[in-house]
C-alpha cells in the first residue's frame, strides 16, 4: 500500500490542482504515490522533490496568492452574477475593461460576450490585470431533432477516390443523405493532421497537429489547378495509379494503405503547386495566410524541417527545437518552397472542408458535419513543437486502472499545462476551436471529461503511477461555449465510461450534448436492467455503436466474442464470454419485442432475421427523446469488424478498414446509395425521425 503524503506536499499538490488520491468506484479510494505527485508538481514548474524544496515551494505559493489581486483567467456568463473574484476586492477599486470589440468600460457588468482584458487598481495603488471571458450561459441545443450518420471518412471509398475516402466522398455522402434521406447530419473521425512517417499511426486521435487538417483528405481533381499542371501525361499517370490502389482495396481486398495513398497525392499536389494562381485564388490564398498567421507558419515550417530531420522535433538538431530561435528563422527562409507548399496544402484542404459543409447545409441538413476533437497530440509532432510552452513537459495523458483495464492506460499524448492555459487567456484552445468550427455544424469532443481533469502519467512510468490533474473547467466550457455560439454549432462530449459525479451535470447545464450508448444504457442504480426508452436522457446524442465497439451486427451475432478469441484477448473460457453476451444482447431483444419493434420478424429476437433485429434497435433509439440519433453507417450493410479494437496494436488492422458487407467484401459509397438493405434501415429513420417528445424540447 503507498503511504499516505505528508501534509505540506499535500497542500502544495492542491494549490495546483494535482491529486493526491483518486475514485475507482464510488467506495475505494486508492492514494496517488509520491512520483506521481512529484512528477506532475515539477511539470508544472514546482520543485518538490525534497522536503525543504517542498517547504520553500509552498511559501512561494502562498506569497504569490497573498500578492494576486486577481486570478489570471475570470468567467462571467452572460445575465449571471459576476465573477466573485471582483466582489472580493477593496471597496473603492477601480475597474477598466478593454473589451474584444475595441470599447472601454469602467464595469464588468453587462459586457458583451468574448475575451477581454480587465484591470483593477485598489484604493493604495495595487494593479492586477486578468482575461475576463464572458460567454453566453447556455448553447441552444439543435433546432428540430435530428438523425444523421457516423463514419470514419477513411473508411468510405468511392469509385473515385484514390485508395481512401475523401472530401469529395464526404461531400457527395452529405448530399445524397440530406437530400434523398433527410438526414440531418454525418459524423466523421478527426481529419487533423497525422505525423509523416514509414509507416504513418493510422489512428486519427494522435495526430501531429489538431489545429489544421491533413491533405490526404483532399480530392485532388476538385482543386482546380491540377487541371493546368505542366505534365498532363504526367497527371493521367498518376490517375492510373490512384485506380490501381483503389482496386486493390476495392476488388483484392487489400487493406486501406494511408501511406501509399499520401505518396500518390503528394506527388500529385506537387505539380498542382507549381501552377501559378489565379488572381481570384492569390487573393484568397492570401487572405487566408494572414487569417492563420504565425500558427499557419509555425505549422508549415515543422513540416518542412520534417522533411530534412525527421518527424520527431526532439531529435532534430538542438537549435531547431526552438521555433523561436535564430536557427528555425534562417532554416525557414532556407527552406521558403516547402514551407509555402505545406501552407498551400493547408489552404486547399480548409477550401474543401468549408465546401463540404455548404453543400451539407445546401442538401437541407439541419446540422452538416459533426466533427471530432481528438484528446491531444503527438508529442514529437508539430503542435507539441510550436507550443511547447502549453505542454507539460515529461507527461502523457491515459486512464487510471479501473474493471476494465486493471493496468491503467498511457495514451502518449502531452497533456496542456492549466497554469499556461489560465495565463494566455486560452489562447491556444480558443484558437483551435475557431478553426475547427468554421467549417463544421457541430463538434463532438472525444473524452469530454478532460475539460476538467486528465489522468497524468510521468514518462518512464506505468499508467499506475499516474494522478490526475485539474483544468478550470469554467473557464474551459465559458470558451467552447463562447466560439460553438459564435459559429453557431452544436457541441456533443463523448461522456462515456466512468464519469466523475456533477460533469454530467455541468455539461448539461452550458447545452452540450452528451453521447448514449444503447448497449450501455442500463438501470445501474437499480436492477441493471435495459433503461426503458422514455428513461433516456434527452440531452445527447444517441448510438447503437461507435469506432470503437463491436458493429450492431456481430453484437447480434456474438462474432465480437470470436474475433477477441481468435486474437486471444479473452480473459476467460470462451464458453463464459459467448453467455455472458448472449444474454445480454438477449435482454435487449427481449425488450425490443416486448415494445413490438421487430416489425415483420414474424416473432421474438430468436427468429428475427439480423436485419431487422438491426432496424428495430434503431427503432427504440428514435422511441427516446435523444436530440440527436446515431447510425453507423457500415450497420446498413451488416459489417461485422469493428474499425477499432482497444488493447491491440499489430494483432487487428486498426483504422485500416473499408466499410465491407457481412462477408467482408468492401462496398463503395455508390454501393451504399444503391443498396436496398441501406435503404430499408435508413427509411426507418427517415419515416420515425421527426420532432422529439415534449419533454426534449424544453431542454428537461
């Protein structure tokens, strides 16, 4: 058992928000260990390494706050009372606003919503300056309800996409499933940008930048200089090969190969960069280099020192791992081709996303694109290089031992120093944001609860060894809730697994979403039995699967039990785990009947076909006044292989899979418009997929 800390290490662990103990059920509660703890104090910048250190750290802290006149950071929202900060200062302090909008005030009260600067100045002359965020209290939550589909974009090729799916195929999925269905919205996996490498991380949630997206996405031919490039039989070649590599997927079978599809476009959008602009795209090439500024040029230029050192900035050359340095400037004007090619990419890609979601809202969705926040970025990668300063040096973000993972989880990500983040305002993250919503109708945030705390585990250690540590999750949920209703999106926090008492709530309280499972929903304060739809919280957006769960179909059908035998990841006998998951997929069935929505199954779950076992859980969704419903698309053809599968590396072809039919043949989104089982499951949704209950609409 760790023993327990000393008391000044305690309280030095709490003026910085770093736990000393953690929940992993709401009886136990297990100590943090004093690595941990020590580990996660220095990432911060506080020595605690030794008693005395700890003692001299504790006095500096105390000092620093006896001499604070205000906190770096304050929230004010909109209609509510003002920050208490400001009613606890002198009688007789005077303040000065300068507001976002350019105007002066002498009161926080009543300013408009945005980030301002606030001064106070007390009575015997003490001056104390902070950020005053001020947001709107709530988010409106969506307009009508809706339905909508979830893919992972990679996964949905077309028979002109070169080996992967891409924009175009998104934009033509928005149009076909707005205007032929009704849908209201498609939900895609993160589209930042990945680390180059041989061989590329497939996944989309460690990218080297979320800031910017990655042109792999991009269709090629929809940029309109490659129709002018200077080698046309060189261009007709490359279309070859993008034919050949989409064959390959397509009709052998092969696995979806991110790395040979960025080669071909690569090389494609090299020619493309070399056909001057017109004065139309100059300018509005131009206008977006000045939009994105020095974050844009800091972004180019890691990817052109990539190019020469490596994909891993802590490996280059010492001067260089400072953007900032004399060193980085010379070696980006050295290298001014590369870093305007990746600065050109980055435009041509935002060009397209945009385009993607005016034709979405064009085809009648009520929301357009959802996109996904991944949790944070790859340590070696280009946002860790150019904001340094905002990451928590020697610390990666993962999950505490829990049921399902008795080993904890380190997920290699860099976590965001709060003390930097309160500092700048949030600077780093109101700009993410801003960018992610300008081409979006909603933003879902993988593992929501990092808005108010993360699991930090110190490098070299196991995921036990870690603590967590906690964000101002005001200041964190006043500023995405500022930029969602700035660009008037919808917000969805992925909120599922173990959840810390009042998130939740607090989510709900500001308008974001939550997400709901169906095979999660269950009365866990009571019999544990399947939560009844009008149970349901109306508040979310409501699944029968996600990327990384068992598709509907080899849920019905048990295969999820077989592929983690044949990978031997069970950790019991498989005759326990095929019961264990036939009675619970069996409950589900018993309910779905009870509630008569195996329409024409000609009886119980036991004889319905899977096909319409798979309509009537989509059926029960749309029986809960969730705001939002859910269909993974590759459900429509009864795919049985999940796009992820935690806990494996090399063992499954994570984020490496086309969307395939039962018998694992790839399907094309042309296949998809076309095919009669698509159909019938997504007219399901488009004929029972109206207005939510009563009760969903006044936001209960």
């Amino acid at each position: 058992m760790t023993a327990p800390l000393d008391e000044d290490l305690t309280r030095l662990a709490a003026l910085h928000g770093v736990a000393v103990s953690y929940n992993p059920s709401p009886d136990r509660v297990v100590e943090a260990s004093r690595t941990a703890v020590t580990r996660a104090l220095a990432a911060l910048g506080v020595d605690a390494a030794t008693p005395e250190a700890t003692r001299a750290a504790l006095a500096a802290a105390d000092r620093e706050r006896a001499a604070r006149l205000l906190p770096p950071t304050l929230v004010g929202w909109t209609g509510e009372p003002a920050p208490e900060a400001l009613a606890a200062l002198p009688d007789g302090t005077r303040l000065r606003v300068e507001t976002e909008q350019g105007e002066t005030r002498t009161s926080a009260e009543g300013l408009p919503p945005g980030v301002h600067t606030l001064t106070a100045t007390t009575p015997d002359g003490r001056t104390g300056r902070a950020h005053l965020v001020v947001a709107p209290p709530r988010l409106p939550a969506p307009g009508t309800r809706c339905w909508g589909l979830l893919v992972q974009l990679y996964s949905l090729l077309s028979r002109r996409s070169w080996g992967m799916g891409d924009l175009g195929d998104l934009a033509e999925l928005t149009a076909w499933a707005g205007r032929t269905l009704g849908a209201g919205f498609v939900q895609v996996n993160p589209l930042h940008a990945a680390v180059p490498g041989a061989p590329t991380d497939p996944s989309p949630y460690r990218p080297s930048s979320r800031r910017f997206p990655d042109p792999v996405h991009l269709r090629v031919e929809d940029v309109p200089e490659f129709a002018y490039v200077a080698d046309p039989a060189r261009a007709r070649s490359l279309l070859e090969r993008a034919a050949l590599l989409r064959d390959t997927v397509l009709a052998k079978g092969a696995l979806i190969d991110r790395d040979a599809v960025w080669e071909l476009k690569r090389e494609a959008l090299e020619l493309v960069a070399a056909v001057p602009l017109g004065p139309g795209r100059r300018a509005a090439y131009c206008d977006f280099l000045a939009r994105e500024g020095r974050s844009l040029e800091d972004h180019a230029t890691w990817y052109a020192l990539a190019e020469v050192h490596g994909p891993d900035w802590h490996t280059w050359p010492e001067p260089l791992r400072d953007p900032r340095s004399a060193e980085t400037a010379r070696a980006r004007s050295a290298l001014m081709d590369r870093v305007d090619l990746h600065s050109r990419l980055a435009w041509l890609t935002d060009t397209q996303l945009t385009a993607a979601q005016r034709t979405a809202r064009e085809a009648g969705m009520a929301v357009g694109i959802v996109h996904d926040l991944a949790v944070g970025v790859h340590p070696g990668g280009a946002d860790a290089w150019a904001q340094q300063e905002y990451f928590a040096a020697g610390m990666s973000v993962g999950a505490p031992p829990d049921a399902f993972n008795a080993r904890g989880q380190d997920w290699g990500l860099p976590p965001w120093r709060p003390d930097r983040l309160a500092a700048s305002g949030y600077a780093p993250y109101r700009r993410l944001l801003r960018a992610l919503f300008r081409h979006t109708g909603a933003l879902r945030i993988d593992h929501v609860m990092g808005l108010f705390r993360l699991w930090w585990v110190p490098q070299g250690e196991p995921p036990t060894e870690g603590t967590y540590v906690r964000y101002d999750a005001e200041a964190m949920l006043a500023v995405l809730v500022l930029e969602a209703s700035r660009a008037g999106a919808v917000v969805i926090g992925e909120d599922l697994g173990t959840v810390e008492p009042g998130v939740r709530e607090a989510l709900r309280e500001r308008g974001v979403l939550g997400t709901s499972v169906l095979w999660f929903e269950r009365d866990w304060d009571g019999d544990g039995r399947p939560l009844p739809p009008d149970a349901w919280r109306s508040d979310c957006l409501a699944t029968a699967t996600t990327h990384d769960l068992p598709s509907t179909a080899a849920r019905l059908t048990g295969e999820h039990v077989e592929l983690r035998d044949r990978l031997g990841l069970l950790t019991r006998p498989l005759a326990e785990e095929r019961a264990e998951a036939a009675a619970d997929t069996g409950e589900w069935l018993e309910v779905l009947t009870r509630l008569g929505l195996l329409d024409g199954a000609g009886g119980g779950g036991d004889t319905a076909s899977e096909e319409a076992e798979i309509q009537a859980v989509h059926r029960f969704l749309l029986r809960t006044p969730a705001r939002m419903v859910g269909v993974w698309l590759p459900d429509g053809v009864g795919d049985r292989r999940p796009q992820n599968l935690p806990g494996t590396w090399d063992q499954y072809p994570n984020w490496r899979l086309p969307i395939a039919d039962a018998d694992g043949r790839p399907v094309t989104l042309e296949d998809l418009a076309s095919s009669p089982r698509v159909h019938a499951l997504l007219e399901v949704l488009r004929a029972d997929g109206g207005p939510a209950p009563e009760e969903a609409a006044d936001g209960s």
